[in-house]
C-alpha cells in the first residue's frame, strides 16, 4: 500500500506540474501582465483566468487541480505527514 501511494504521490505531482506549466503558457500567450500576476498570485489569477477564457484554460486547471488531489491522496496513502 505504501508503494502504490508514492506512485500516486509521484505522478500527481507530475500532473500537477505539468497543468500548472501549461496555465502558465496560457497566462503568457493572454499579456505579460497576466503571466506576472499568476506567478505572484497563482490561485487568485488561475481563476480569474479560467472565468475569462474557460475554453482554453479549462483542461490544464482540471488537470493542475486532480493532480493535487492524487498527490495528497497518495500522500496519506504512503504515510507522509503534512
């Protein structure tokens, strides 16, 4: 049980990169200003950008946001304490 959490811990931090790199690339393409603000801000401008281009910003937040989950869930699963 404590491998199969790592593994899911390791690949819901890689997804959560992953989503996270790509709501950047997004924030980039919109302006400058956007990328600067979800550098400094990310949760609070992640939304902001998904209500104004929910097209295009919907599958890298989906993806950012169930790879936490799966890293916090594999986290508890291998034991690791928060």
């Amino acid at each position: 049980m404590v491998v199969a959490g790592y593994i899911l811990a390791v690949s819901g931090i890689i997804a959560c990169l992953f989503g996270e790199s790509r709501m950047l690339a997004l924030a980039y393409r919109r302006g400058f200003g956007w990328l600067l603000s979800c550098l400094l801000l990310a949760p609070l401008c992640w939304l902001a950008l998904l209500a104004v281009d929910f097209k295009t910003t919907a599958r890298p937040f989906a993806l950012a946001v169930l790879g936490v989950i799966g890293a916090l869930v594999g986290g508890v699963m291998a034991g690791i304490q928060y």
